[in-house]
C-alpha cells in the first residue's frame, strides 16, 4: 500500500478551504500512483462542489507517495481517496 511522504503546499491547501466558502466539503477521486510516487490519471468520482474539486485536484497532483512494492519493486497502484 503507498503511503504519502509529501504532502502539498499549505497554499494549495488554503485554496482548497477558500473555495469551501466555510462550508464543509467532500471529493472523492481516484487514479494511479506510479512507480516514481507521483498520481497520474486523477480523476473526481464525486465532488461537493467544482470549485472544490478542482482545488483537490490541483493539492493531490503536489502530494508524492511512497509506492506500492511487490517483492521489493516498485509497482504502479490504482487508489482511491477522500479529501
């Protein structure tokens, strides 16, 4: 299972409050996290808002994971997440 090593900017996170406008808010997305820690295919399954998702999106593109390893090999993992 990856595990998260670096998490986003605070300001991407900032953002992220910004457009919650004091509300609370969920995003589910989901996509793969390669072998060089990084998401690629990210996309929202569902979102309380589009300004939010697009601020989710735009913080989990910045988090960098440990990857998934298969006998000590990097392995590319499909995942899905909740911010």
């Amino acid at each position: 299972m990856p595990s998260l090593i670096q998490q986003p900017p605070g300001e991407l996170v900032f953002d992220a409050l910004v457009a919650l406008g004091g509300r609370p808010g969920i995003v589910q997305m989901r996509g793969m996290i390669g072998t060089d820690g990084f998401f690629s295919g990210l996309s929202v399954s569902s979102a309380t808002s589009p300004e939010l998702a697009a601020a989710a999106l735009t913080a989990v593109g910045q988090m960098r994971w440990e990857p998934a390893r298969l006998r000590g090999v990097p392995v590319n993992t499909s995942m899905t997440m909740e911010m």
